[in-house]
C-alpha cells in the first residue's frame, strides 16, 4: 500500500462545481503540502501545513482551499471548479525532524479534468 | 527570484548509452537539491545532496553538485528501458520544503 493515497485518482467535473481531493498518509509525518503540474510549468506548491493547526498559502492558492483534519490527512477543495484548473494533482509529506532534510514523497497523484 | 533549469528538456537514447542530466540553479541560502524519476504519475525520491554530501550514488545511478558553479548532473550508466521516465530535480533553500523550487524536468526515452 502507499505511504501516502489520494482519492480520487480520476475526477471529470464540470465547471462551477465543487470538488474535493482527499489526502491520507501513513509516514508519520508532521509537514503536507498540494501540488499542481502542468505540461511545461512543472510542479507549483499550492498549499501547506506543518501541524494541524498550520495552514499555509503557496504559490498558486487562488481558487482552492484546504484542511488538515487530523495530522494523517490533508484535502484540497475546489470551491468552483474552472476549466484552468485541469492539472495533475498531488499531495506529499515531509518530516525534517526524522532526518530527510528537505526530502518530500509524493502520492500517486489525482488527474483532474475540469469540463 | 529563485530559479532551477534542467538540461535538455527531451533525450532520446538507446539502451545501453550512458547520459547525462542537468541541472542548474540560482536559489538564495541554498540547504540541498534533490532528484525524482516521475514515470507515470509520483515522482519518486532518487538522492539528496547537500554541501555536506556531494556525490550520491545507487547503482546505476550516480549524482553530484557543484556548489561553486551551481549545477548538479545526473548519471546513468547502462540505459535500460526502465529508467524511461521524466527526472525532476528540486532546490531546497533553508527554511524547509515548503520553499523547494522544480526544474520542469528531462523526459528521457530509453529504446530497445
């Protein structure tokens, strides 16, 4: 199983709708973070928390919203969902304190089609 | 404004050839840089280098960093059509992951 699963790993909505990304993780780590890739942009961070009680904005926030439920678990909502929001998405988690540095690991990612 | 390129954007080799990735920066109070493979959809952790740790390697697959020069090259001997897949590299600079800044990656197709 992985260390970090997100549901759904497919979702076409249409525009305007809400959309929920789920994201639970089994490493223990404190830090979760929401990407986005696009074709030629690369990875861009989106949000990130580093407890429960942590929210932070990252590069690109405008449009979604996020909550950390507990330390395991980490969603992305769409609130409205617009077509430029059709990316690959993906979680990850970090634990600085159990010596990786820097190091994220990456879920298996959520394609996201916004019609 | 901190920046990573990675070098080329595509390769195509064949199996067997050895290549090359690059990877430069300009990233302020620079902490570590770290290689993925990403094949169909998470990247996967490959190293982590820091200045205290400059030279990674794994079997085939070896890494270093130029802190002066600012670059870090990925090596990979022997090409099997496995290590097909896109090689992402990141810089981190202090003050932990959040600020971790991707390249856009190397597609890099091994043929038969």
């Amino acid at each position: 199983d992985a260390d970090v699963t997100q549901t759904p790993r497919n979702r076409i909505t249409k525009t305007g709708k809400r959309i929920m990304l789920e994201c639970s993780q089994t490493k223990g780590h404190d830090r979760m973070y929401w990407y986005r890739q696009d074709p030629g942009l690369g990875l861009r961070l989106i949000y990130y928390s580093f407890d429960v009680k942590d929210i932070n904005k990252g590069e690109i926030s405008d449009g979604y919203s996020v909550s950390r439920q507990a330390q395991a678990k980490f969603s992305l909502s769409l609130e409205s969902a617009i077509p430029n929001q059709t990316a690959l998405y993906f979680c990850a988690t970090s634990d600085p304190a159990k010596g990786g540095g820097n190091t994220i690991y990456f879920g298996e990612g959520s394609w996201l089609t916004v019609v | 404004e901190d920046k990573v390129v990675q070098s080329p954007l595509s390769l195509v080799v064949h199996e067997g050839d050895t290549v090359t990735l690059n990877c430069s920066y300009e990233v302020t109070n620079f902490r570590s840089l770290l290689w993925y493979k990403q094949e169909k959809k998470a990247p996967t952790f490959l190293f982590m280098l820091t200045s205290s740790g400059i030279e990674k390697k794994s079997g085939r697959l070896s890494s270093i960093l130029d802190k002066k020069e600012l670059f870090s090259i990925l090596n990979i001997t022997a090409t099997q059509t496995g290590d097909s897949a896109v090689y992402l590299c990141a810089v981190g600079p202090q003050g932990g992951s959040e600020k971790l800044v991707f390249g856009k990656g190397t597609k890099l197709t091994v043929n038969p």
